[in-house]
C-alpha cells in the first residue's frame, strides 16, 4: 500500500482539522491543499497543511 498523506485544514482557533486523505503523489498533494484551501472551515484562517499519515511529518503548506 501506498503512503497516505493527510490534509489538515486550520479553523480560526488555530487548532487543525482533518480534511481528507490522498495519495503521497505531489499532484494529488497540490490538487488536495487547493481544494481544502476553498472550504468554509478554511474561510477564516486560509492555511492548510499535508502531514504524513504514520508519520506525522510536515510535508508541505499552503496559505490562501
């Protein structure tokens, strides 16, 4: 099984919410960051973020 890559969005509280899970592939990455970034929880803060799903490393953010 590939490597899962979890998206987080910020709410305007600072905490991180889940967003959903994609594929570690820097397209599907990219493509899941820019639909978090459009979604009412992301209205406030604009920051979304990619963390690794064992892990929990950082792999890339996004400020909208």
């Amino acid at each position: 099984m590939a490597n899962m890559v979890r998206i987080e969005v910020q709410d305007q509280f600072g905490r991180w919410n889940k967003y959903t899970t994609v594929a570690n592939t820097p397209s599907s990455i990219k493509q899941g960051l820019q639909s978090a970034l459009k979604t009412q929880l992301a209205s406030k803060s604009k920051k979304a973020r990619a963390v690794d799903d064992k892990t929990g490393a950082l792999l890339d953010i996004a400020q909208g």
